[in-house]
C-alpha cells in the first residue's frame, strides 16, 4: 500500500508536543518542542522523508535501496528515503516513534517531563 503524507501526519499527531511547520519553502517539518525529528520534501515526486535513527542502525538503515545519509544532518544519524512508500506504514509507525523519542531525549529534563506527563494524560 502506498503511504501518504497525510498517513504520516496522523501518526504523528500521536505523540505528545508535535507541531508541523513549513520550512524552506517546501518541507513539511514535524518538531517536538521545536525541535525537527522528520522531515518531509513536499516538492519532490514522489514524497520524500528524512528522520533521526539510532546511531547503530545508522549504516544499516542508510544502505538500503532507496535510502542515504540525509544531506547536512547524517552527522546525526539522519537517513533520507527517495519515496516514503518505501516503507509500511507499521514501520513509519515504529520509525517515526523512534526519532520522536531520540530527539526528545534530548530536550531539558522540565520539557521531558512535560511531554511524559501528556503522555499519561
């Protein structure tokens, strides 16, 4: 099944604190307290994304067909996909998660403990 960006926005909105935001003309951009963790290119046909994967599955994720080191932000782990139906929308769903959350980790702890509240809401 193909996945749309719209499919995506949904799994999205899930987690706690995310806003989207159109950044750099033509990438819709999902952030959690400010902070990008995918990243949508909205002029490209087909749609492609690039997200945060953990450092391990870094070479992994980003050798296999259809994916690469995301252009500026690989030095963070970031791969990017040619088209987003590269992917099942099960695996955006645990892909999209991840990146949430590794960004998140990120975040300072008031902010954290923020969103984990919203969590339990």
């Amino acid at each position: 099944m193909l996945m749309t960006i719209e499919q995506i926005q949904k799994i999205c909105k899930m987690l706690p604190g995310v806003t989207e935001d159109i950044k750099w003309d033509d990438h819709l951009c999902f952030c959690v307290a400010g902070k990008m963790f995918l990243v949508l290119g909205l002029d490209q046909i087909p749609t492609s994304a690039s997200f945060k994967v953990q450092e391990e599955a870094f070479e992994e994720m980003a050798g296999k067909p259809g994916f690469a080191p995301a252009q500026y932000l690989a030095r963070y782990h970031w791969v990017w996909t040619d088209n987003i139906s590269r992917l099942t929308a099960r695996e955006w769903e645990q892909h999209i998660r991840r990146s949430y959350f590794l960004v998140a980790a990120k975040l300072p702890k008031k902010v954290q403990r923020e969103l984990a509240g919203s969590l339990q809401a």
